[in-house]
C-alpha cells in the first residue's frame, strides 16, 4: 500500500485517485473547490463518468479514498503527490501553467520527506524542470529531497474508469531510474504496458499522441468534404483505409470536428510550443483551422436545406462534446447554437446529462426539453451533435410526424442515409453519397 495524494480532483485527478485506491493505495485526492470536496465527502460525485459513483464511493467507505481542501496536509501524509491541476487554453493559446505552478509551491512549503512529484497535467516540455525550481525554492526544510516524474494520462471521458482500469500504456519519464521504477511498480496492478524515458520526451508523447489523432479527425473531415463533391462516400473510403494496419480505422469517423477539454487545447498549445522553439508547425495549425470550419459544414447544410435560417424552430440533439460525459468544454454546441439564435433561429435542444452544464455556458433564450421526441416536435429542422444512445434510439417514426419538417441534418452520420429516406426524412450528413 502506497500513500498517494492527487492535487486536482477534477475529471483526471477524480478517476485515477479512484483507479488508485480500488487496486489498494491509500489516496488522497484534494483540490481548492470547496464545493467539490464537499459534495464528494456528502457521497455526491460532481461529474457524470460511467461507473465512478460506485467505485469512488466504495473506496471512500473502505477508507482508501479521501477528500479534502486541506491540501498541505495530504501532501505531508503522503509519499507520491500527484498534479493533476487543470492547463486550460490561456488567451494567447498557450497552456495557462498558473494551477501546476501553484500546486508545485504548495509541495515545497509541505515536503516533510522525501517525496514523488508525478505529474499527470498535460504541460509543455520543461515544466518538470520549472516545477523542480519551485519545490527548491519552496522548500521549508532543507534536508528534505524530492523526485520529479512525468507521468502524462491518456483517458478518454466517457470510458474513463475503464481506460485507467484497463490501462493501454503507462509513460513514466524522470532522469532518476529509482524514482521511474517506484512509479512504474505503481502501475503493475493494471496489467499495462510501461515505457520509461526522460522527463521532456514524457511531456511531448503526450501532445503529440493528441495532436496526432487531431490530425487525423481533421484529416478525414477534409476528405469528406471531398467526397461529397466528387460522389465519393467517406464512410466507405475511411473503411477501405482503415484496412491498411499502418493506419488503422480509429479516428476515421467524419463529422463536425473534434472538441472537449484536451484536443482543442492541446493543438493550439503544441503550435505555441512550436513558434516558441523556432519551428512553424504549418501542419498543425491546417489542422485546427480545418477543425474550426467543420463546425460550420452542418451550419451550411442546414441554411440551404431551409432556405435561411430566420424564425425556424431548430431542434439540437446532443449538447456535450461527445456521449456519456457531462464536459462542455469546446463542445461544438458552444459554436453551432450562438450561430443558430445569431441567424434568428429559435433552438429547442436536448441532451440527456449535459445539459445543466450546458445551460450555464449557453445563452439563455434556448428551450431544453426531456427527450429528443420532444425537443425535435414542431421543429423545421433537426441537427445532431452528439450520438448520444437516447438519439441513437429515438422514436424516428415519431420525430418524422411531429416534426413541421423532416429534415435531420447529421453532424455525426448516425443513421444509414438509406433507411432514413426510405422514412421519409430529409437527411443530410457529413461526406457521404447521396441515396439517389
Ligand atoms: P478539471 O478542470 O476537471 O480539474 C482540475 C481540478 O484542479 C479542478 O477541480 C480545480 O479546482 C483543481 N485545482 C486547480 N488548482 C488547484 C490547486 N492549486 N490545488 C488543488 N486543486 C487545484 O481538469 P481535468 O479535465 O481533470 O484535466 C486535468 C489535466 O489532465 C489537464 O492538464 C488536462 O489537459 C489533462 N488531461 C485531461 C483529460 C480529460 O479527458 N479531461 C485526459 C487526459 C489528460
């Protein structure tokens, strides 16, 4: 059993404390959001994650799983301190490091002992460096010693406990092979594959395994809308490429971009990175001007299909940046919706979680409704932005006679384009054939 505090207890911090504790250490999970902690200790879980009601509050009943906004403390009581602080988007694009660096000032003036720094934070290149000089010149006794590792998370919320559970790969990075093999053996439990290097190299594999998969959702969406110019259909092209194991057929689905806490961020911080370090990552930045205008592919369809926008009842169905999350962050709803009321378009949405996030992040004059039957009843058009299972199943024969107009634009080519004429709706998605 290891004593293990995870400053941050957002959607990282959250989860891997849980997957931490369920395989037997002892956790700490603390952040600076009293309302947060307090809810967790009251045995409310403030973020919608499949499956982590039951395990965090079975571990906080067993006693490996604490919550406090006493951060100081759980760092002393602990021989691992995760970071696990959010680096949103600053305004100049790159990661704001305001909450690592604090969280790395709040270790120094709490080392009692020799500990493992680990962050798990998506940072640029050389913050484990600048967080070893903030510990140092924190540090309130001098004898104390610390390591600094880079241990970089990969879950994907909405399967976020079983991708820590289930673990695909752990990169471990520190200059000191002792404390590498310390947070390596922590791993063992998940069964997964680890892969040591240095400090720096752990900081890049993180942003450039995500602005890689980025490149290939902005990659596919271009040949989309491609394929819809010359006939071609994209679903077959990305299968057909998919084929080839050198590429694979993950990310291959076209849409309307990508969003969420991490890609958006993420790309616009390794550009940064990039300009900064001399080199003008023209490709990157093709791919987020590409992503920003695929968010406007359904805005199009859905104008010309209508004739204008102006006085129409649109329906929106899926307001989160994708199924099972509550997370609004970047989530082309934010784009798509302001556009729609922005053309006078009066918009009914439903989205089965997100949407209390959503209505604080939205402007108010949008109607949510409980289902999607509900939400697309009297409505001119429907769009889809998530492929929520609720959307998935909805009652199609229904939508189609209460609509005013059956016409679905598909931001998410959910349904088979046949099989939606054949039910007498107009149906339009993204880069595939026309049925006739
Ligand atoms: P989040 O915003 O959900 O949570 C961050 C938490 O840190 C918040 O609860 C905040 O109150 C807390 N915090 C901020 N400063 C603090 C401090 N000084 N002391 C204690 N707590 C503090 O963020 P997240 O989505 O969990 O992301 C965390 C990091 O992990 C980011 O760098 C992100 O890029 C990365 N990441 C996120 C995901 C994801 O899917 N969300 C996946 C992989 C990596």
């Amino acid at each position: 059993m290891r004593k293990i505090t995870v400053i941050g207890t957002g959607y990282v911090g959250l989860v891997s404390g849980t997957c931490f504790a369920e395989v037997g250490n002892r956790v700490i999970c603390c952040d600076v959001d009293q309302r947060k902690i307090d809810l967790l200790n009251d045995g409310i879980i403030p973020i919608y994650e499949p499956g982590l009601e039951e395990m965090a509050l079975r571990n906080k009943s067993e006693g490996r799983l604490l919550f406090t906004t006493e951060v100081g403390e759980a760092i002393e009581a602990s021989d691992i301190v995760y970071i696990a602080v959010g680096t949103p988007m600053s305004e100049t694009g790159e990661a704001d490091m305001r909450y690592v660096m604090s969280a790395a000032k709040k270790i120094g003036e709490h080392l009692n002992g020799h500990k493992i720094i680990v962050n798990k934070s998506t940072v640029p290149v050389g913050t484990g460096e600048l967080v070893r000089e903030v510990v140092q010149a924190n540090k309130k006794y001098p004898w104390t010693s610390f390591d600094v590792v880079s241990n970089p998370e990969f879950l994907r919320e909405g399967t976020a406990l079983s991708d820590c559970m289930n673990m695909d790969r752990a990169i471990v990075g520190s200059d000191n092979p002792e404390a590498a093999e310390q947070i390596a053996q922590l791993h063992a439990p998940f069964n997964t594959r680890i892969f040591k290097t240095d400090l720096e190299s752990a900081e890049m594999i993180k942003y450039a395994a995500n602005t890689f998969l980025a490149t290939k959702i902005s990659f596919i969406n271009a040949i989309a809308n491609i394929c819809e110019k010359v006939g071609a259909d994209v679903e077959d092209v990305a299968k057909g490429m998919g084929m080839d194991s050198r590429i694979g057929e993950k990310f291959l689905q076209a849409g309307i971009g990508y969003g969420g806490s991490c890609f958006p961020k993420d790309t616009y911080a390794l550009a940064h990175i990039a300009d900064k370090s001399g080199y003008d990552f023209e490709l990157l930045k093709s791919v987020i001007k590409t992503n920003q205008r695929q968010r406007f592919v359904v805005m199009d369809k859905l104008r010309e299909t209508l004739g204008g926008l102006a006085g129409k009842q649109i329906a929106v169905l899926g307001l989160a940046f994708k199924p099972n999350t509550d997370d609004m962050r970047e989530a082309p709803s934010l784009t798509i919706i302001p556009e729609l009321l922005k053309q006078g378009a009066l918009v009914r949405a439903f989205d089965p979680i997100a949407a209390e996030a959503a209505r604080r992040m939205l402007p108010a004059d949008i109607a949510y409704m409980d289902s999607a039957e509900l939400a697309t009843a009297g409505c001119d058009a429907c769009v889809i932005l998530t492929e929520w299972n609720e959307v998935l199943t909805m009652d199609l024969a229904k939508v189609r006679d209460r609509m005013k107009q059956p016409i679905i634009i598909d931001g998410r080519n959910s349904f088979d384009p046949k099989a939606m004429e054949e039910q007498g709706f107009v149906y339009h998605s993204v880069g595939r054939r026309p049925v006739n």
